[in-house]
C-alpha cells in the first residue's frame, strides 16, 4: 500500500463509542441477546436504522419487524451485529464513489446486497458463519471510500473510471492506480480501529481461502467471493456476473442449490 493511504488510515477519528459498546457485549462471553438489545435500544436513531435494514424486501420477510429484540431473534446477534456496525462505519466517512461511477445511492445498495445474500444463503444453512459473514458482507467495501478519496486528490479519478468500466477485474485497476486494493485498505482500516482479527483476515483474505487460519475462515473466504462477484460493482445481479459466481461455486465446492434458491428469492 502506498503512504499515502497508509497515512490516511492513520489519521481517521477513533471508532464510535457505540461501536466500541456493541463489540464489547458481542466478545462478552458472559454476554446474552438481551444485553445486545440493551445497548441497541439506547441509540434511537441506530435503531431505526437497523429496523429500515431488516424490513428490507431482500431479506424476504413477510411480516414488518417492529422492535429491536425482534430483530435480533430472527437474524441472531451475529448479523444484527453486522448491521449495526457497517451503519456506524459508514458515517465516519465522507462518501464519494465517482471515480467508480457508482453513486453513493448505489454503493449502499451493494452492501446491502451483499448482506442480504450472505443472509439468504447461509443464515439458515450455517448460522454460526454468519457471526463472520454478516460484518464482513456489510463492511468489505468500505475500502473503495478510501481509495476514491486518494484517487480523486491525485486527478487520477477520470483515468481510472474509464478503465475499471472496461476491466475484468477491479482490484487489478486498484492496484495499478494506488498500490492497494478494497479488501486490503478495508482490512488495514479495521485493523487500525482493533476489531477482532477474525474479522480481519476474512476481509484481507477474502477469495485466498489457503491463507485463513481455519474451516470456517476458509469457507466464509470462499463465500464471500462468490457474494461479491455475484452482485458486481453495484449491488445488481446480472447475467455476467451470476454466471460467474456459479463458476466459482463450482470450483470451490460449495451449494449451488442454496445460491440459485437466495438469489430467486432476492430477485422475487
């Protein structure tokens, strides 16, 4: 990476205090799903947030979700967790995706996206791989925010906008401009703010399942590669971009049939 970015990480503000709450009482071991409630329901506008999230028509719930504690018992701690967390996150940034050519509209629709596939995948198949998945879909992306900023201050944005719409891979358009790439600069973000290093290296690691620690690192690598090519640079699922994921799937062996039935239910 280069230092200016390196320099750049270093001189964000220090992760909100409700963050740093809602990790403590996630690591608690001596922690339950009422204290997760307790400490959500003391930011009303968190709350609100989170409720907008999980009413979402991706996640495919029939019923309106209503309250805090509701939430958390149909997603469990683990996801609530990630929904929390990429909200807080992002208004620590100003946002500005141009150099992408995505809006920040479109940039929120990708993480969601991505989220509620990790979601529909996976809650119900694997849901303790969701108290890794769920932050890490929501938050991966976070690291375009920071290349855009560095891209934009060098006068490189243009240049690289034309070249990332015409390539068949982003992080190879990201490396060439700025030394780095997403998952990198996310990963070293996070790093910086001391989230736990699960966390971490399955954002740094993301589609190099050979370097995680464990089976569960490995397959939540592997997920979330699939998640991300599945939904592109926008959060839209296309042709390309599905067929794709299928390869990968394929090639990592993981379940096709849950994939092909998330996505019809995302796409309904």
């Amino acid at each position: 990476m280069n230092t200016i970015l390196k320099e750049k990480i270093q001189q964000l503000p220090a992760l909100p205090e409700s963050a740093i709450k809602i990790e403590a009482i996630y690591h608690d071991p001596d922690s339950n799903f009422d204290d997760m409630v307790k400490v959500l329901e003391r930011d009303p506008l968190l709350t609100a947030d989170i409720l907008k999230a999980a009413n979402s028509p991706l996640y495919g719930f029939t019923r309106e979700i209503n309250s805090i504690s509701q939430a958390v018992g149909l997603f469990g701690m683990g996801t609530i967790r990630g929904f929390a967390l990429a909200m807080i996150v992002k208004k620590c940034f100003e946002l500005n995706l141009s150099p992408y050519g995505i809006s920040n509209t479109q940039f929120s629709d990708l993480s969601k996206a991505q989220n509620a596939l990790a979601v529909n995948w996976y809650l119900r198949q694997k849901p303790k791989l969701m108290n890794l998945l769920s932050p890490a879909s929501f938050l991966i992306e976070i690291g375009k925010v920071m290349i855009a900023q560095y891209l934009l201050a060098e006068g490189t944005a243009e240049t690289f906008q034309t070249k990332v719409q015409e390539a068949t891979s982003v992080r190879a358009v990201e490396e060439e401009f700025s030394d780095s790439y997403t998952a990198e600069v996310s990963a070293d973000i996070f790093n910086y703010w001391k989230f736990d290093e699960n966390l971490i290296n399955l954002i740094r690691f993301c589609g190099e399942p050979d370097n995680c620690l464990d089976d569960d690192s490995k397959e939540a690598s592997m997920v979330l590669h699939v998640i991300r090519i599945a939904t592109g640079l926008n959060g839209v699922f296309t042709e390309e971009t599905l067929t794709k994921a299928r390869a990968l799937i394929e090639q990592y062996q993981l379940d096709l049939a849950s994939f092909d039935a998330a996505i019809e239910k995302m796409s309904a």
